[in-house]
C-alpha cells in the first residue's frame, strides 16, 4: 500500500472516528496496522475507534503508541481516558511534565483519582512534588488539593503529615478558601494525630473566632482540658483566649453532648470541689458514653470523695485507675477487699511512680492494720515522708488491738491536721462507747471538712436515731443516700424509717434509686430491699420479680429466697412457693421457716394429712415450737372439717381432740396470741355441735378455773368454755370483728342445741350483742349480717322485719352470697311467698351450684306446689351434694313414701330412682346422719323412717333398735302403727314372743296387727291361739273377698301343721270359692302333690295356664308343675318343661333358679348337667343388674352363686371354692353362701 492510500485510509478512519461509525474505523486501521504494525497514528486511532466499546483493547493499543512515539502526548491523553485507576497517578505524572500550562486540570484530575484509591500515597507524593514548583499559583493548586485529600481521608501515614499541616495551615489562613471550616477541623485534628498541643488550643481558638456556633473547635479545647489537666508542664489557660469555663458553657449551649458535661465536672473537681454536682454530671456522662476512660477514671475519683466505695470500686476496675481502686476497697473496710488490697500493694509497691508511692504506703498501711499485721517499716517511712495519716494509723493500731480508750487518747493528743478522718474515727469510737455528745461533736468537725463524705452523714443519722431525734436522723439518712445511692446500711437505715412512717413512694423511691444506681449494673441487696417493699404493699408481682433480679446475682442468698418464697406464698402460688420453701431447706437444713410454711401451704391446699406428717417431724425436732403446734392444730382442725360433711364423727372428734391437746401446748408456753385462743374456741365448738353422745372433752382444770388436774365437759360446758376462750381472744384482739362474730355465732349455736325455756332466750340475746358489736366493728362484712339476720329468725327474738332488713344488707354488701339468699328465700318460704322464695333460692343457685340449702329450698318449694317428681329429684340432688337435716328428712321422706305406694312405685320415674340411683341406701345413710345428729331429739317419724329403711334391707335387728326408740317418742294412732312394724321385724328377726307383746301392745286393733299377732302364735307354736286370732281376723277385720281368701290361706297352712290334710283342704276349698289370689292355687296343688292327689293337682295345673305369661308367677308355676312330673316319675320331661319355660322367659333369673336347683337335685352324678345348673346359676346373676328386674337384691345374687357353687361338688373342687368365695362377698349375710364355703373347704 502506497504512502497517500495510507493516508486517504487514515483520513477516512478519522471521519469514520467522528461519525461515530468505530467498526468502520477499526477496520481501516487493522489494513494499515497488517502492513505496519507499529504505525503510530493508526495504533492512536484504534485507541480512539474502541474508547466507547473496549476500554481495555484501547488503553492496550494506546501503550503500543507510547513505545514507538517521540511524542507522547497525545498517547498519554488518551490513556488517561481507559486506563485502570491504579495506572492514572503516574500518567497524569507524565502529563504534568509533558503539558505544565494544564497543571489545574491534571491537579483536578488526580484529586479525582484519589478518591477511587485504595491508598492515596501515590497522589500525595506528586502533589509534594508539585509544591517544590517555582510557580506560586502552581504550588497553591497542589496544597489545595492536599488540604482536599485532608479533608476527605482521616487515617494517613504519619510521613505525610508535614505536608498535610502545611497544606492545612495555609488553608486555614484564608478564610475565602473552599471548605474552610471542614479544612480547620482536619487541622485540628492532624495537629492533636502530631501532639501539638499548644497550636492545637490556638487554632480552635481561631475556628472559634471564624465559627462561633460551631461545636467542634470547642469540643477539642474540653478534650485537650480533660487530657491535660494533670499535666503540670502544660497550661491550658495560657494559649486560650477566654477563661476555659466560657468555653465550656459556649458548648453546652450549642451542644449538650459527653465532651463539654466531662469538661464541666472535671473543673468542677479540679477547681471547686464541688464533687456532688459534679457526681451528677459525670451520671449523665456515662449514660452518654458507657465506655469512656475519662469518664470512668474521673467518676472514680469522685465516688471515692463522697465514699460511695462501691462504685468507686466498679469505676475503677473499668478504668484500671489502681490507686483509687485500693482506696475504695480500703474504705468499703471488708476482709475479702482488704485481703485484695494487700495483695495489690505487694505488687504494686515496688514499680509505683514516686509522686504515688506516699499514697500508696499509707492505705497498704491501713489494710494491714485491719489485717492485724502491724508493719513498723512502713510506718516509719511514712514518717519520713512527713504523711498526716501516722497519728490515724496508731489510733487503729490500738483500737484493732482492743484497747479504745487508748485509741481515743492518741488521736486527742495529736493534731487533726483538718483530716476528716481524724473525727470521724473518733466520733465512731465515742459512738461505741455510748459517749453521744463527744461523739456528735466529732461527727459535726468531719462534716464541716468534708460535706461531700456519705459516712460522715450516715453516722450523723445513725446517732441522732440512738437519741431518737428522728427528723434529724431522718434528714441525715436521705443526705447520706443522696450522696451514695448504695450506702448499704444508710439505705435500709431510711427504709425502716419510711416503712415505719408508712411513705410507700418515698420508699420505693429510695430503693429503685440504690438498686439503678448504675445503669446495667444490679444491686443485690437493694434488690431485696425493694422485694420487701412490694411485699408490704402486697404488689406480689413487683415483689417476686425484684427477688428474681437478686437471685441471679447470687443464688444462696437465704433472705432473698425467702422473699421470694413468701412472695409466691401471699401472692396466692402455693405449689411455687412449696418449692422455693423446699429450696431453702437444701440451702439451710436447720432452718425452721421454710419447713413451717411446706406444712402451712399443705394445710392450705387441704393436704390435711400431709400437713399432720410435716408438722409432726418438726416438732420431733422443736417439741416447743409455738408456730408448728399451732399449725399441728389447724392441720387436725382441717381433717376435722373434712370429715365432718363425711359424717365420720368419731374421726372428726378424734382429730378436734388433738387440736385441742396442741392449742392446750402452745398456749401454756405462749398465751398471749389471740389466734391460738380462737383456735381452741373453734375446736371446741366442734366437739359442742357433735352428737350427745360425742360432745364431751376432758380438758385441763386451768381451762375452766378448777384445781382439779382434769375436768369432763359435756355439749353445754363445752360450749360454754367455748365463749369464755372467745372472750379470751378478745381481751387480746378486741378491735377484731370476726372473733365476736365468731362468739355471736358460738352463742346462736349453744342455744339452738342446748338452750331450754329458761335460758334460750338470755343466750340469744347474747348472740345478738356480739353480732351487733362485730357489725359495728366491721358494716361490710355480710357474714355477720347475715348471722344477725338468722338469730332474728328465732321465736324467742322473732324480729322478721329485721331478719329481712339484715339479709337484704348482706346481699348489698356481696350480691353472690348463697347463704345470704337462701336464708332471704326461707324467710319468704315462711311467710307463703312462693315466687318469691323460688327467685331468692335460684339467685343462690346462680351464686354457688353447690351450696346445699338452695337445692332444698327449691325441693321443698316443688313439694308444696305439688311437683312430687321434680321434689324428689332435688331432694335426691340435695343429698348427693352433701347432709343436711332438711335435705335428709326429705328425701327420705319422699323414698319411703315411694316404697309405700304402688302407684308412685309403678310410675318409671320414681321407680328409676329407687332402683337405679340407689336411693335406699342413700336414704338411709341420710336418715342416720339425722337421728345421730338430733340424738335425743330425735322425731318419731325420723326413727320411724329409719327403722322402715332398715326393714327393706333385711336388718331386722337395726329396724328393732329404731322401732322401740320411735315407740317410746310417740303416742296415739302413731304408736299402735309403729308397735305392728316393730312386731313384723320381730317376726322377721325369729322373736315370736317379742312380736307377740309388741302386737299386743296395739290400743286399736286393725287387719294388719291382728295377722300379725296370729302370726305370732303361729311361729310360738301356740296353733289353737293362733287360729282363734285368724278367724277373728276373718270375721271381724276382713274387709273384701281377697283379705278373706288371704286369711283362709294362712289358716289352711296352720291347720295343715296340727290337724292334717282334710282340714287344711276344706279351708282351702273355702278359699278358692272366693275368688282366690293365685297364692291360693298354689296352696292347693302343693298339697294336692305332697298327698298324691293326681286328680286335684291336674285340675289346678290347668287353672295355672292362664298365668303361665305373667313374669311374677311362671317360676312359682315351673316348680310346682316339674315337681309333678317329678312325682310322676316323669323327670325327663319335668327338665324338657322347665327349659322350654327358660326359652319362653329368658330373662327371668328366678325361673333360672329353679332349672338350676332341678338339675342339682336330680342329676347328681352327671357332670354334664351340674356344669349346666353351674352355669345356668352364674347366668342370674347378671340379670340381677339388669334393670328390668324388680328385685336385683346382692341376697338373691349371693344365693345364685350358692347354688352355681354347690353344682361343682364332685365336678371342680377347686371352682367350687372360688365361687363359694364370691357368694360370700356378694352378701355376706346369706347363709346359703357360707353353707357352700364350708362344704367346699371339708
């Protein structure tokens, strides 16, 4: 290619460059670079064709220009454009030689550059060059991008400092340079990085005088005060301008940060002594910058100065400042500090700088002294050192040494040299030994040297409360708090005093303010402190989370987890508490509290028995333990309690008698605490309301002011014992309203059981006094309006009005109290207001669904207005929710009513209850309760229903007891009905003769009493008495066909037992020509069997074909018809009829019995048949709980499995036993059951 095609190509390549077309560019180039590879223009233009597209193929073309130009101008112009940053320092280099008239905008461009480095130094160091220029504008431009760098990067090596200070100070100079204020504080800043110090002052000084408002010059004259204000060879106050206090203010105003408050409260130390205000500015300090050296060292210092050693001590160790750190353990005047002391001097001692070492000796010397190790040596050098604190340190020597007065002596002779110390040591030893006004003298000399000192307070208000000068001692405290938060025993001291003064917030106050003393530093003692306080608000909350913070601190603090303990305790959390009481006792196993409190939270939750064992092992170990007998006491008064809703009497008085043998201890060690004596009232209340025949109690004679070593009481004594020990508490405690409720309530009691026409009245009037005494005591406690409103009640005070007037008020007082309702529903029940009454028992209902008397109050309702079912079911609810007279005497009331009428019987819902609920039994338990609780007086009719009860169940004995207590209670109509009851139980119990005189004890003979009495010849075997008594009965009592066809038939089978089968016949003929009840068919054709009379014995078989379906007479049928064909001969097919009668009649496990006891008969030695029977026996017994059978007595099921047992002879003797066994404890009554225990053990 020709020269001109090459330049034409290198034309068009720029023109190409110039319309933006670089491939075009490129691609000329590349044809002239293919010839001539190293063709300077064409590598320049290839630089420009890819600056947009590839910086990095262009700076690699624009490098191959610089190696073959001679001019590399505009080679490097064009680097400049592409190539990386590091690279650029040293082109711009490059370009500053080859092109000087462009300095400013290459001066710019490397400013640029330095930005986008990760070290300026390379920059730095041109611009140094650049200011050796002979140029001044030159030389301005590179000190100005100097002070620009300055400026923008704060950590630069030490080298460039020089040229940075020059650059600096000719900026700062002149006040119309760019960011001058920014270029002033990178001065101050790079003159303090130079320690010069001087010019540092002087120039904020300058910036100060440039920017008034600006808080930076400012902060660095607080600094380099605070810094150097110990530094004696230099003077700050010589390089200011103004005084530097003025600085200090100017910055607090412009701006309240830490740097000015700790320039503030260094020069409130260093120049006022104001070491109070200053403590305060130095709280705010740190709360600014927690970390601070010069904050913690001066804090410190001053801590150290108002004897607040603690935090002196914290503020120290954060600041490694060791001597005040020795001086506050010293002062805190505790063995472990002082052991730590020592240590520290040892080590220190011989390193320590001699303007130190004075200090130093004297507090090693005071440490040792505590120590009891007396060292002469150091003692001397002090001398040698002229030191105030010899004549100080002899005095401890002999106070350590026991000898006082001499102490005293040696500090009096010596001179105080205005040492604060030396008073208040004396004023301390004076203290001691109860010299008050020498003491005091001294107290007054310390404080006047030293106001700021904290102990010189304390001790102050520590002797003016040993004279009782409370405001003083008071006013002392609170001084000596306000300069130590902490002071540990100045702080409990004003506690007490607040606490005693009843200023809660003043207190509270207190105490948050020791333990915040120091943000994010906790104080274990003020923490419990406080624990307490909330304690005695009852801020239970507050309270447990206080003991908490404190635990952390220390976990074997034994006073904080009784706090804590007690906390959880009132606070209601007793299985907490529980463990935090245990807890203790692992910590402290002598201790008594905690194991105190395990047994009271037991008795608490109703662990009644847990309790008794608890309180039992402590007083194994402490037998006069006043708490623990009383708790023993409370503890077998709660199992009293228990039992007594149980109706366990005999339990409920054995443990009320232990309550009273251990209220009777306690009370001979301590009488003066009337809980102990309400206690005793209580127990023996109890035992007064027991039965007659369980209310009485041997008692010590003192009790009742005999000489007799022990005196019997009965209900009455009892009770009025009760009172005298009321009283007794009340003499101790009469501001207390519940123990004369509780004598009111003692009172009602003893009159409504023991009180007669003489004296009831006297007694209530008493109960009224002392209910009315208790109400003015106490208007809002409902209880004892309610009590008042129950004595009105009474006919001997018969004030219903009142009554009413008084419930009303207990319910305004608690809208949700029962009692109160169900006593205001009575109240109307009484007077026939119905809807009334039934809306007071339902708001109880609403208010407490277990509370007895309501239920019994609507039960009661239900029976007047004629509900019998809904009467019944609440009696029934009534009982199953505990006892209560009304609520057993109706109920059982309703269940004999039941059980006498077959009509209610037959009706589903009675007979559900009867049967499936179990109310006999309930009824009888029920019924018992009553007539034990009423004793002698107990009504007939309550001893009627009893013995009733007891009659249906089978206990013939237990229905005697009852009938002849009934008896001798009644008159009239009732007795003749009670003596024809009590002469069948007689016949029932095998007594003939007793039935007899029972009978014949009836005024008003009817048809019941009369068979009764002929029964009862009949069972004597007096026949001829018996039939007259019969045939009066038939001719005289009989009232209908059915009595008279009933009479005939127990005549026939008397007449059969002495005269013969005509006799008996002809009767029974008689008999069935009345129409007779099939018990008469069944008379005649077992007869007719016994005597072979095949004839009439067909004929009656016929007759019972007709009651063959009829559930109550099949099993009567069965037996008699197999026990004919068993006559016949004809067993077979008596055993095919009687299973074709099982299948007809599954379910009747009476007709089962007879198939059982058919094969047990008859099939004696056939295995096969007596499994059968066995089984077929065992079958009854589930049908007995089923509820289709009428009868599902256990005496029915016990005979069953007598049976089921006997078919086992000769097949399983071992099955036998088993089942005989079961027999037995199915009713142990039935003598069939033990009949197969016995023969199963032969």
């Amino acid at each position: 290619m020709s020269s001109k095609e090459v330049k034409n190509m290198l034309k068009e390549a720029r023109e190409a460059i110039k319309a933006k077309d670089f491939p075009a560019a490129i691609v000329k180039c590349k044809k002239i670079l293919e010839q001539d590879e190293n063709h300077y223009m064409a590598l320049i233009l290839m630089g420009a064709a890819y600056q947009e597209s590839d910086k990095q193929q262009a700076a690699s073309y624009l490098k191959l220009a610089l190696k073959v130009a001679d001019d590399q101008t505009i080679a490097l112009q064009g680097l400049a454009n592409c190539a990386e940053s590091v690279e650029l320092p040293s082109i711009y280099e490059k370009l500053l030689t080859l092109t000087p008239d462009k300095y400013r905008d290459l001066h710019q461009k490397l400013l640029n550059v330095s930005d986008k480095l990760d070290s300026v130094d390379p920059c730095l160091q041109i611009f140094e060059k650049e200011t050796e220029s002979e140029d001044l504008d030159r030389r301005t431009s590179s000190y100005e991008c100097v002070s620009q760098i300055a400026i923008r990067v704060t950590e630069l090596d030490d080298k460039w400092n020089k040229i940075l200070l020059e650059a600096l100070e000719k900026s700062a100079d002149n006040e119309l340079t760019p960011n001058h204020k920014d270029k002033s504080k990178a001065l101050l800043r790079l003159l303090y990085k130079s320690m010069n110090i001087p010019r540092l002052v002087e120039r904020a000084c300058d910036v100060i005088t440039h920017y008034p408002e600006d808080a930076h010059a400012y902060e660095w004259i607080c600094k380099i005060y605070v810094d150097k204000i110990d530094d004696e060879s230099f003077d700050i106050e010589r390089h200011l301008q103004q005084p530097i206090m003025e600085y200090i203010t100017k910055l607090m105003v412009v701006s309240r940060s830490a740097i000015p408050l700790l320039a503030n409260a260094v020069y409130l130390v260093k120049e006022k002594n104001e070491f109070i205000e200053s403590r305060n500015i130095l709280i705010e300090v740190n709360s600014l910058r927690p970390d601070w050296y010069s904050c913690q060292k001066y804090s410190a210092l001053v801590n150290v100065k108002l004897r607040a050693n603690t935090l002196a001590e914290l503020f120290a160790r954060q600041s490694n400042t060791t001597l005040l750190l020795i001086r506050s353990l010293v002062q805190q005047n505790l063995n472990e500090k002082t052991v730590e002391v020592v240590e520290i001097c040892r080590t220190l001692l011989p390193s320590v700088a001699p303007t130190d070492k004075t200090e130093l000796l004297e507090l090693y010397a005071t440490a040792l002294i505590r120590k009891k190790e007396f060292d002469t040596e150091i003692v001397e050098e002090l001398r040698q050192r002229n030191s105030f604190q010899i004549d100080i340190l002899w005095a401890m020597k002999h106070e350590v040494d026991g000898d006082v007065d001499k102490a005293i002596a040696h500090l009096n002779e010596s001179d105080d040299h205005n040492l604060c110390d030396h008073h208040l040591l004396l004023g301390q030893w004076y203290f001691s030994s109860k010299k008050m006004e020498l003491a005091l003298t001294h107290f007054l000399k310390a404080t006047r040297i030293e106001p700021y000192n904290s102990d010189c307070f304390f001790w102050l208000g520590k002797l003016y409360l040993t004279i009782n000068d409370q405001i003083r001692a008071q006013k002392c405290f609170e001084k000596c708090v306000y300069l130590y938060p902490r002071h540990q025993q100045g702080v409990t001291l004003l506690s007490a005093m607040y606490r005693q003064s009843m200023n809660w917030d003043g207190n509270n106050l207190l105490l948050q303010s020791a333990a915040n003393a120091i943000a994010g530093q906790q104080c274990k003692w003020a923490r419990i402190q406080l624990g307490f306080h909330y304690l005695a608000l009852k801020n239970f909350n507050d309270a447990i989370q206080a003991f908490r913070m404190a635990l952390r601190e220390d976990a074997n603090d034994l006073s904080c987890w009784e706090g804590l303990a007690d906390a959880y305790f009132q606070r209601g959390s007793y299985n907490s508490a529980s463990k935090v009481y245990q807890k203790i006792s692992e910590i402290d196993p002598l201790s008594l509290y905690p194991k105190l409190q395990v047994a009271n939270i037991k008795t608490i939750l109703k662990f009644h028995k847990e309790a008794v064992i608890c309180f039992d092992d402590l007083l194994k170990e402490h037998p006069d333990f006043v708490p623990a007998l009383s708790g023993m006491a409370e503890a077998h008064l709660g199992l009293c309690y228990y039992y007594l809703p149980q109706r366990l009497l005999g339990r409920c008085k054995s443990h009320a008698e232990e309550a009273v043998k251990y209220l009777i201890r306690a009370l001979q060690l301590q009488n003066n605490f009337a809980c102990l004596w309400r206690l005793l009232a209580n127990a023996l209340q109890v035992i007064a309301c027991l039965p007659n025949s369980k209310a009485f109690l041997t008692v010590p004679g003192f009790l009742v002011n005999v000489t007799d070593e022990h005196v019997l009481l009965d209900g009455d004594k009892l009770f009025e014992l009760s009172a005298r020990v009321y009283y007794r508490a009340i003499k101790i405690r009469n501001s207390d309203d519940l123990l004369w409720y509780e004598l009111g309530l003692s009172y009602y009691l003893r009159a409504i059981k023991h009180g007669d026409d003489t004296n009831r009245k006297k007694i209530l009037d008493l109960a009224v006094e002392a209910t009315k005494h208790a109400i003015k005591l106490s208007p809002a406690r409902w209880k004892s309006w309610n009590l008042l409103g129950v004595i009105c009640t009474t006919k001997e005070i018969n004030k219903l009005p009142l009554a009413q007037h008084c419930f009303i008020k207990a319910l305004n007082i608690d809208k949700k109290s029962a009692i109160s309702w169900t006593n205001l529903g009575v109240l109307y029940l009484i007077h026939g207001q119905i809807k009334l009454a039934n809306k007071a028992f339902g708001r109880s209902q609403q208010a407490d669904t277990g509370y007895i008397n309501a239920w019994t109050g609507q039960a009661y309702i239900a029976e007047r207005i004629g509900e019998d079912d809904e009467a019944m079911d609440l009696f029934k609810h009534s009982t199953s929710l505990g006892y209560t007279a009304e609520s057993a005497i109706g109920f059982t009331h309703w269940v004999c009513t039941v059980l006498n009428s077959k009509e209610l019987l037959a009706d589903q819902r009675f007979r559900y209850t009867i049967e499936k609920l179990h109310a006999v039994p309930i009824a009888t338990d029920s019924i018992i309760w009553f007539c034990e609780a009423e004793d002698d007086k107990a009504t007939p009719e309550s001893l009627c229903f009893l013995g009733y009860l007891y009659y249906r169940q089978r206990l013939w004995r237990k229905a005697i007891e009852s009938y002849r207590k009934a008896v001798a209670k009644s008159n009239g109509e009732m007795r003749d009905h009670i003596f024809c009851n009590l002469g069948y139980a007689h016949l029932k119990n095998n007594e003939p003769l007793e039935a007899y005189e029972a009978f014949h004890s009836v005024t008003s003979a009817t048809l019941k009493s009369t068979v009764g009495l002929a029964l009862a010849h009949f069972k004597a075997e007096q026949y001829e008495e018996s039939y007259a008594v019969y045939d009066s009965a038939l001719n005289w009592l009989a009232a209908n066909d059915q009595d008279k066809a009933f009479i005939l038939i127990a005549m026939a089978a008397m007449v059969y037992k002495f005269q013969g089968e005509a006799d008996a016949k002809t009767l029974l003929f008689q008999c069935i020509g009345l129409d007779p009840p099939i018990e008469g068919l069944y008379s005649g054709c077992a007869l007719a069997i016994l005597h072979g009379d095949r004839q009439m014995t067909e004929l009656i078989l016929q007759e019972f074909k007709q009651y063959e379906s009829n559930s109550s007479n099949v099993h009567h049928i069965a037996l008699l018809t197999s026990q004919y064909y068993l006559k016949m001969g004809q067993t077979k097919k008596a055993l095919v009829y009687l299973l074709s009668r099982v299948h007809i009649h599954p379910d009747n496990m009476k007709l089962r019995n007879v198939l059982a006891n058919f094969l047990l008969l008859n099939y004696k030695k056939s295995p096969k048949y007596l499994i059968g029977a066995s089984r077929i026996a065992q079958s009854t017994i589930s049908l007995q709980l089923n509820a289709n059978q009428s009868e599902n007595s256990s005496l029915e099921a016990a005979r069953s499995m007598a049976i089921a047992s006997e078919a086992m002879e000769g097949v399983d003797k071992r099955l036998k036993s088993k089942l005989a066994q079961k027999a037995v404890h199915l009713n142990p009554a039935c003598k069939e059951a033990w009949g197969a225990l016995i023969t199963s053990m032969d």
